[in-house]
C-alpha cells in the first residue's frame, strides 16, 4: 500500500506536457499584460509629459507675446508724450515769433512816429 501512496503522491506531482504548456501560455500571457501595462503606463506618463511641455511652452510664448505688447505700449505712450512736448514747443515758437513780430511793428510804427515828429 506504502508504493501506492507514493505512486499517487508521484502522479499528482508529475505535470503532464499539456500542463507545462498551460502554464507557460500563462507565464507568457502574464508577462505579455505586464509590458503592455508598462507600456500603457509610460504613454500616460509621456503624454503628460508632452502636455507638460506643450503647456510650458504655451506659457513663454503667452509671456514673450506680453511683455512685446507691453513694450509696443509703452514705446507708443512714449511717442505720444514726445508728439505732445513738440506740439508744445511749435506752439511756444509761434507765440515767441508772434510775439516778435508785434515787438518789431511796434519799434517800427514808434519809430515812424519819430520820423514825423521831426
């Protein structure tokens, strides 16, 4: 009866081709899903990376067009402050030339005057 036992226990033990097949289809199939999983994972991973870095560069771009916009305001405000102080200085100059001009029609009629006094 001993023999039997172990011949039973020995049989039990003893995979079978198909067995070792099955398992090896299985080994396999696991494997498979464990590199398709990491190879889910890392276009997950690279497409936040990619979204990351289209962002980021979304950013500088948003950030250099600012600051452009910015500068083009503040070069026009500058342009207008200088159009306004030329206007300013045309302005005076005529004044100042109008000015002379009345000083020199009054010289001349006083010294007109002069000259029929005489």
């Amino acid at each position: 009866h001993r023999g039997e036992a172990e011949t039973g226990e020995a049989e039990a033990e003893t995979e079978t081709p198909q067995d070792v097949e099955d398992e090896d289809e299985r080994h396999h199939a696991r494997k498979h899903e464990r590199r398709h999983g990491r190879e889910r994972e890392q276009e997950k991973t690279h497409a936040s990376e990619q979204e990351r870095k289209s962002l980021r560069e979304h950013e500088i771009a948003c950030t250099r067009k600012h600051a452009q916009e910015r500068e083009q305001g503040e070069i026009a405000a500058r342009e207008r402050e200088q159009e306004v102080e030329r206007q300013g200085e045309r302005e005076r100059d005529r004044k100042a030339a109008a000015d002379k001009e009345r000083e020199n029609k009054k010289e001349r009629e006083s010294e007109r005057q002069r000259v029929w006094v005489q």
